[in-house]
C-alpha cells in the first residue's frame, strides 16, 4: 500500500474508533492533516474545542500561533504533517490519560511509518515523552536527538506559550532553528544514502593486442 492510501485508511479508522473512552466525548476525531510525505511532522498533544468541532488539527488560537511560527521558520502548513498523540478531544482540554496514550498510539506509529519524515518535531510534553520518556520539557525544548532514525526536536505547545506569555520567546527560538535541524537531517541522509550505493566498479581494461585473451570455458 502507497503512503496515501495508508494514511487515508488511518483517518478513516480514527473517525470511528472507539478504542479508548474519549469516543465517547468526541464530536468529530482529528486524524492529523498535510501531504503523504513530509520532511518534517508536527506532534501535538490532543484536539482542542475547535478541533473537535471541524477534525482538523491546530484550528484554534494555538493554531494561529502555529501558523505564524512556521512562517517564522520558512516552512507553509501545506508542506508539514500536523497531529496529535491523541485523536480525539480529552474532555475540558484536560491532559490525556496514560490508557488513552497506549490506545492511540499505533494511529501515529503508523502515521510515521507511511510519512517517512525526516524531522519530528513535539509540541508539548506528552509528545516529548513519547519520543524521550524521562526528559523534562524545561531542560530539553530546543535540542534534537536522534530517535529510531528521525531528529527529534521536542518544544513547548503553542498553547503554552499563549497562557503563560515568558514561555514564547523561547518557542520563537527553537522554531527559528528548524531550518538547521531540516538541514542536519537532510545531511545525515545524504551521508547514509552514500554509504549504501554500490562502490563503483573498477574500470575493466582491454588487455595488451600482443598477449593472446583467454577464453572463458562456460
Ligand atoms: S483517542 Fe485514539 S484510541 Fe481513543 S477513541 Fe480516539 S482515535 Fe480511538
């Protein structure tokens, strides 16, 4: 199955899932939005009341902030993959439970797995923690580890920076370094295609006229 068709069947079993109780809440599940392949994906934490309402990722006031610091980092909406560690909205915006994490989280294992991006970036600490489960937020936003093969860049929520307003100045920052995390991904790709394309081969030379070429016996 192409990417496409895979992400597609995703937000088709998102929309009707009822693995973990927040279907029961739920107006409308957000499965995540952007092309089939990404060079960078963006994780959040859960959808919000807007995004409950259209089951479209990041719509609301945090959303609106997210816009403006792609613009910041040269990157459009369209080009990244937006989504959340959980699908469906967790009742007053409260934060997901541990049971609700583990039921959704193959939806994104196989969202990254057709999405095949190069950078991951976590917006909030239940996204971190699932790429670095015993980081503190404080301590790690703004740098990249490696994980499983992707560059992983945890950084506060958008939301966070909106309710407590010390926070986005360094938001700002760590987005404005994105361009230098796509590039370091991109080099480190470029140095391990290189290492598996086949060495060349060595240029077969015709032998002297004067000595007499042997015949193969096969
Ligand atoms: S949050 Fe995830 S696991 Fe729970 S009902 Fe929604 S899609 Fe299913």
């Amino acid at each position: 199955m192409d990417s496409a068709t895979i992400l597609a069947e995703i937000s088709r079993q998102v929309i009707v899932c009822e693995k973990c109780a927040l279907h029961f809440s739920r107006k409308k599940g957000v499965p995540g939005e952007g092309p089939n392949r990404v060079t960078v994906m963006f994780i959040g934490e859960g959808p919000g009341f807007y995004e409950n309402e259209q089951g479209r990722p990041f719509v609301g006031q945090a959303g609106k902030l997210l816009d403006e610091l792609l613009a910041k980092a040269g990157l459009k909406r369209e080009e990244v993959f937006i989504t959340n560690v959980v699908k469906c909205r967790p009742p007053g915006n409260r934060d997901p439970l541990p049971e609700e994490l583990a039921a959704c989280s193959s939806y994104l294992d196989a969202q990254i797995e057709a999405l095949q991006p190069l950078v991951i970036v976590t917006l909030g600490r239940y996204s971190m923690a699932k790429f670095m489960p015993n980081a503190k937020i404080s301590n790690t936003h703004g740098q990249a580890v490696w994980v499983n093969g992707k560059l992983v860049v945890a950084m506060y929520h958008p939301a966070a920076a909106l309710h407590q307003p010390s926070i986005r100045p360094q938001l700002e920052a760590d987005f404005a370094r994105l361009p230098e995390f796509i590039k370091m991904a991109k080099a480190d790709l470029h140095l391990h295609s290189g290492m598996n394309e086949k060495p060349a081969e060595p240029e077969e030379k015709e032998p002297p006229k004067d000595q007499p070429t042997q015949l193969s016996l096969f």
